[in-house]
C-alpha cells in the first residue's frame, strides 16, 4: 500500500504533538533549571528533547538568559526563531521561561505576543500544569541528564546575597538560598546512579553555602558527603567569592583525592579603587594573600578566575595594575569579560558607562593575549608527566579528555591520538603528556593503563 506524503505529514504531526522541545541559553546554572523540568515533565508521561530542531516537537519552552547584554540578544533571537517556526505552522505553542522573562516579562509580552506564555525563575510548578502535567515533589532530587552522562552539573544554591555593582543577579534570582544538605546529597547519588563520574558543584557562590540555612559555612561537611558518593570519582567546585573562602575545602583537597585540586575564585579585580567600585568587599592585598595561601596548602592547584575589563571608573592606571597582577598571579585558566551596563544595576544607577566599547574590547584582547603565554608555560611544565584523564568524546583522529585541573567546556583539554587504540568514553585513563598546544595538552595513555577504571 502506497503512503502519501500528506499522510506522513499527518502521521509526524501526530507523533509530534505531545513532544515538548526545551531549548536552554545561558550557564549550566540554567541547564539544571531544564534538566529538573524535563524530569518532571517526563514523568506525566510528556516526551520531551533538549536542545532539537525546531521541527522535532509541537511545543518548545525557550529557558533563557538576562545576564548581560549579549546572552539577552542571543535569547531574544531564538524566541524570534521560534515564533518564524510557530507562525509558519511548524510548532503549535511557544513558551518562555527564565532569566531574560524575569527580569522582562512585561515588555515581552508586549513586544513579542506571539509566545503563548510567560514564565520567570520560580514558576516551574506552573509551567508543569500549563503543559498538562503534575509537579511531583519526590522528584525534586531527580533530573534528565543532558550532558554527557559521565558528568553533571549539581546545584547547591539559588540566588545571591552579595551586592556585587556590576551583576544582575540579585535582582534576577533573589536572595541566596542554600539547598538542604540531604536535598544535595540525595540528587548526587541519583546522578551516580545514571553513570556520572565527575560532580561539578556549582551555585551563584558556593562560599556562601551554609550561612542562610545553618548559620555557618557548610561547604567542607558538603564536600564530605559528595566524597561518600559511590561512582562518583571526581567532584569539582565551581564559582567561590574571595570572601569568606572555604580554606578548609582547600585543605581537604590535600588528602581526599576525589575532590579536584582545582579552585575556581573569580576576582574581577585587583585595583583597590575598583574594587571599591565594584563593591567586591576586598581588597588587592588581601587578594594576593589569598592566592599565595591557597597555593603555600595546595602547591599543583589549578586556579581559575574571571576578570572585568571596562568597568566605569577604570582608568589606564587600574587597567595596568590588572596586567601586571595577572603577569605576576599567573592563572592556570582565566576568562575576561568587557563590562556590560546592565539596567538596575547598582553600577548602572550611580555610573556612567564611560570607558568606550573600543578600549573595553582592546583591554580584553590584550588580557587574552597575555594568558595565552602564561597558559602555553604552564602546560609545557606538564610535559612528561602522568595524569588521570577523563575521556569526554571522540573527535576526527583523537579522543579527547581532561585531567582534574579541567572542567568542561572551558578549560584545556587532552587529546589523545587513536592510532587503533579503543578508548571508553566516560571512563579514567592514565595519560603521559608529550606535546602541548596554546590550550591544548597531547598525551598518550600509558601501556598499563590498556583497562580502564570501572
């Protein structure tokens, strides 16, 4: 019997309409938001996919982000994609939720009233019973996993209590709120329970953990428990604020080789009038005595940071002082942002944006520049040495993996020639390092090493 292509159509509609689409912007902060509706979704018997075509489902829900300017333009160009798909009849309903439509929701619906619904950060219960479904509170702890499945992002916090002059934040996800110890706990050993091998602990602040809810820093009993996990072989923390840093995570490193030697502290700054302006509670000197003491405890840590350029205020002298102490500093990994005048800001209310676009970029550029140098001499002093390597994926003639001074997505990575060798993905191989790149390692996995860790 011959099919038509009008009843294919049909019959793709059909299968298609109870599929629900969730395409996330923005950080792995927002892709947990997505992977916990997902679960949810999925339990009321909804299929639903991450990140497909849009052509894949009858309705997609965009989970957004209103951090900066640019991450808000990204958002507001697939809500605009979205709506082409729904106005020319490929889906049938469109959803946004997230960042951009907390802190917008109201100009949105008036300047784009083709979405068929609103939603901001705190409203997934609602969302859920839009679509038909049922929130299930015993579901709170369990996720779809979207990443690779050998990793996950795990959430300790909501919102913010630091009144930093350039973020949003605050205004955006409120104030901090630590997730309960056994809340966290429960939600890593249901991740293991799927095949993750590396934790990536992330919240706004993970210094903060503990204060609202026990009145005390948790982050150290945290980092215990997570070290109980069984299957999980590393736990990596993401995001620390120079102030009140947990030193004691520090030392913990030293002994419990389940947590990576890898500290990500993002210090914006190191000038004191910026600092000052910044709002940051810190000052330069007390930044530096923070660095050396981290690495007098934890000599091989791999520091991270993040760094604003451009900030209002910053003359040719503050910017000089951030070059010479990321010459003097010398970052394993560092990231640079050109500073972006976000609305209701406490920079935005009492600054002028007054460093051009042109010297911003310029500034950035040359910050750029100067790590990549730093990072080139850093990985050379790996060469010869041996390494635990994560194996991510495949990619033309290598594997490519990282060690525990990487995380995901952001830092070096490894790259492992096949040369007929079959590798597991998602499985921990020694590596002997033998050349490096700008920001790349290359290795080779040692002969012992032929039968991967379980």
């Amino acid at each position: 019997m011959q099919i038509s292509r009008g009843d294919k159509n049909k019959t793709k509609q059909r299968f298609l309409k109870k599929r629900i689409n969730i395409i996330t912007m923005g950080c792995s902060k927002n892709l947990v938001d997505s992977e916990h509706l997902m679960r949810q979704l999925s339990a009321s018997g909804i299929e639903v996919v991450h990140d497909a075509r849009l052509d894949e489902a009858s309705t997609i829900i965009v989970n957004t982000c209103g951090f900066i300017h640019d991450a808000r333009e990204e958002s507001v160009n697939m809500i605009l994609q979205c709506v082409d798909a729904k106005n020319k009849g490929i889906i049938e309903n469109l959803f946004v939720m997230g960042c951009l439509s907390e802190l917008y929701q109201k100009e949105l619906e008036k300047e784009i009233p083709e979405v068929t619904g609103y939603f901001g950060v705190r409203n997934m219960e609602e969302v859920i019973r839009r679509l038909e479904g049922e929130y299930r509170t015993g579901l709170r702890t369990e996720r779809t996993i979207t990443t690779p499945r050998h990793y996950a992002y795990l959430k300790i916090a909501e919102g913010c209590n630091r009144t930093c002059a350039f973020c949003s934040i605050p205004n955006i996800r409120g104030a901090h709120v630590s997730v309960p110890l056994e809340e966290v706990e429960r939600e890593a050993r249901f991740l293991a329970n799927q095949g993750v091998k590396e934790l990536l602990v992330i919240s706004q602040d993970v210094s903060y953990y503990g204060w609202d809810r026990y009145q005390k820093q948790m982050l150290p009993e945290l980092m215990e428990r997570l070290c109980r996990v069984d299957g999980a072989e590393w736990v990596r923390l993401h995001y620390a604020y120079p102030l009140l840093f947990p030193m004691q995570v520090v030392e913990m490193m030293r002994h419990e080789r389940k947590i990576c030697r890898y500290v990500d502290m993002p210090v914006q700054h190191i000038s004191d009038k910026m600092l000052k302006i910044m709002r940051r509670n810190i000052t330069g000197a007390e930044t530096m005595r923070l660095i050396d003491a981290i690495r007098e405890k934890l000599p091989d840590v791999a520091l991270r940071t993040t760094l604003i350029v451009g900030h209002p205020e910053e003359t040719d002298d503050d910017f000089g002082q951030l070059v010479r102490f990321v010459e003097q500093a010398r970052f394993d990994r560092l990231g640079v942002f050109a500073y972006s005048h976000e609305e209701n800001t406490y920079a935005a209310k009492y600054y002028k944006d007054n460093v051009p676009e042109k010297v911003k970029q310029e500034r950035a550029d040359y910050i750029m520049r100067l790590q990549k140098d730093i990072s080139e001499e850093m990985n050379r002093k790996k060469i010869g040495k041996i390494f635990k390597t994560l194996i991510d994926r495949e990619e033309n003639d290598f594997y490519v993996g990282r060690t525990e001074y990487d995380s995901p997505e952001v830092d070096t990575e490894t790259l492992i020639p096949k040369n007929g060798e079959a590798l597991q993905i998602g499985h921990f191989y020694p590596v002997r390092i033998s050349d490096t790149a700008e920001f790349d390692l290359y290795g080779t996995v040692v002969c012992e090493s032929l039968h991967p860790s379980p």
